[in-house]
C-alpha cells in the first residue's frame, strides 16, 4: 500500500513541479512525472531515515514536490550540459 501511495503522490508532484518550474524539458511530460514520482520516493526514504515518517506512511506532499523540483532541475543542468557538450 505504501509503495502505491507513492505513486499516485509521485504523478501529482511530476504535474506539480513542471507548474512551478515551467519551461522546455528536453525529455518533455513523461520525464517530468517520472521525476516526481522519484521525488516522492527520495522524500519518503529520507523522511523515514530522519524520523519525520512513521512505517507505513507514505511522504508529504510538500516534501514530495521539493524532492521533484531538486531532481528535475538537475535533470535540466545534466541533459542540458551534455546538449551543449555534443
């Protein structure tokens, strides 16, 4: 159940996080929404590491969209780094 949660924060978040970083992603919505639901997982696994969660809680939403904005921005400079290497 807890994994399942994750998900549906994690899709929401990807929505969430293109909204308050718009702009030109070069793996567009798809990657975006990956990247929240790896957020949500990171900000579970970090919460449950700090104590914030207990087991069986699935991470915040708060904290779940903060983990997608840190992941797509360096998503951004990584892709976009190598666009311009190549």
């Amino acid at each position: 159940m807890h994994i399942l949660v994750t998900l549906i924060v994690g899709l929401i978040v990807g929505a969430l996080a293109k909204l308050i970083m718009p702009g030109k992603d070069p793996g567009g919505v798809i990657i975006t929404i990956l990247l929240g639901i790896a957020g949500s997982f990171i900000a579970g696994a970090l919460g449950h590491a700090l104590g914030w969660y207990q087991v069986g809680d699935g991470p915040g939403i708060i904290a779940s969209i903060v983990g997608a904005v840190i992941l797509l921005a360096i998503y951004r400079a990584v892709i976009g780094r190598r666009h311009a290497v190549a």
